[in-house]
C-alpha cells in the first residue's frame, strides 16, 4: 500500500490525498503526525539481517517495511503530545532522541520515497537562502545579487532575510523526480529547475522565480515543502507514476 504522511493541518496535502484517490491510487493511506503519536505502538529493528519497521496505530492500521509500495513524506515536526508530558529539563533532550528515531524509521521506508529525511529536515534540507542561492546559480537559474554579513546573524527568521518581501507574487514550478509540472515556463529555466533539484538531493522540490533584476524568472526561492496544489492535476498523475514505479528520472 501507499502511504502520505503529513500534519493534520497540512491543506496541500489533503488536497493530494483525495486527489490520488481519485484518480485511483489504492490502496493509499493518510497518516498524520498526531496519529504517529497517539496510541501509536513501535517495532524498529537495525541489523545485519535487515531493517524491520512495524508501526501499529491507534486504529489498527500499520505501516509495515515489507508491505509499503511507495510513500510522500511531508512532516515537518515529530509528535510532541507525549514529550509535553515530560520534565522541562529533560524535554530537549528528549525532543532529539525522538527526531533521530523518526529519521531512523522513515529513511529506512523502502523507496520510492519523497521525500526521505536528513539532518536538516524530516521531509528534506532546510537550506539557509544564500545556500539557495548557490545552488541556484551553480544549476544555470537567474539570481539577484544577494548580500549577507555577520551583522544580519539576529535577523535570520525576519523578512529582512528573504530575497523578496512578504506577499511578492511569485510562480512556483515543481520538480518531481526530475520532471517539471507548474505555469509555463522557458525551456531553460525548466532545465535549470531540473539541476537545481539534482545539486539539492530533493526529489520533490518547489522552486519560486519572481519579476526581479534579471528578468521575469527571476530566482526567488526553493522548498522542500511546496504547496502542491499549484502542480494541479499534472502534478497528480506524476505522483502515481512515481509511487508506482513508472516514472524514470529525466536526464
């Protein structure tokens, strides 16, 4: 079976949910942070024989290694219900252990999995903008000039650290699996989307261009977490042609 793992308020991705059941995808099953830590009972198991990971949710339903045929991982954050429970001098610790068990378990889904945590995300690398920018202009896209010193250190989360103020208008094109699904766009920054998502290692990436010095594609950002809804119907048939196996990546 499939499975889409995501928050319980995660809209874009209840709209994929009934959008790939629509479209036939079974079975596939919605799972949500909440339901991974309520009554949620675990089997992880690391050895020479192999990987086993059994997880049994309050509902019956389990999501077994030997039984998963493809998986779209968008959490953001593990459960913390129980971990509120804990002693506040403990619960830091005890937040990390929790994030290197997720990652443990849900790196060791059998693929195809979009997208597989790292160390710097559950559902893919957070990467700071001047990162983004790099690799934006290593994969051939337009970027603005971009600026950063040791003075900006406390303005990291304010908008001064973005390279478009709050509420630009912005084209988003999604990359999935080295295919390109989104507004029409020129052959090469479709290219340059397709490298970008190469160089960042994400195999479902959404990668935002607004009217900027260098033209109307102009580089303004990327995110392992886009809305997908922007991808519309296009994006859906990707994503069952992934899930089941059909879809080579592009070269």
């Amino acid at each position: 079976m499939w499975f889409l793992l995501c928050a319980s308020n995660d809209v874009p991705a209840l709209w994929v949910h009934q959008g790939l059941k629509a479209h036939g995808l079974a079975p596939l099953e919605l799972v949500t942070d909440t339901m991974l830590g309520r009554g949620a009972r675990w089997d992880h198991q690391l050895g020479a024989d192999g990987v086993v990971i059994d997880v049994t949710l309050a509902d019956g339903r389990r999501i077994r290694n030997d039984t998963v045929r493809g998986v779209i991982n968008r959490l953001l954050w593990v459960p913390s219900e129980q971990l509120l429970r804990g002693h506040p001098s403990d619960r830091e610790y005890a937040t990390q252990e929790f994030y290197a068990f997720f990652m443990s378990w849900l790196y060791a889904l059998p693929r195809p999995v979009l997208n597989r945590p790292t160390p710097r995300g559950l559902c893919g690398q957070w990467r700071h903008m001047s990162e983004w920018i790099w690799l934006a202009t290593k994969a051939g896209l337009p970027t603005p000039e971009y600026r950063r010193s040791s003075r900006d250190y406390i303005l990291e989360m304010d908008e001064s650290s973005r390279i478009v103020p709050i509420g630009t208008p912005v084209n988003t094109l999604i990359v999935v699996k080295g295919h390109v699904v989104g507004v029409p766009a020129p052959s090469s920054i479709c290219e340059g989307c397709q490298r970008l998502a190469e160089f960042a290692r994400t195999e479902l990436i959404g990668i935002e261009f607004t009217d900027g010095p260098t033209g109307p594609w102009t580089f303004a950002g990327a995110t392992a977490f886009p809305d997908l809804r922007i991808g519309g119907e296009a994006l859906l048939d990707m994503l069952i042609s992934v899930l089941k196996g059909e879809l080579e990546e592009n070269e």
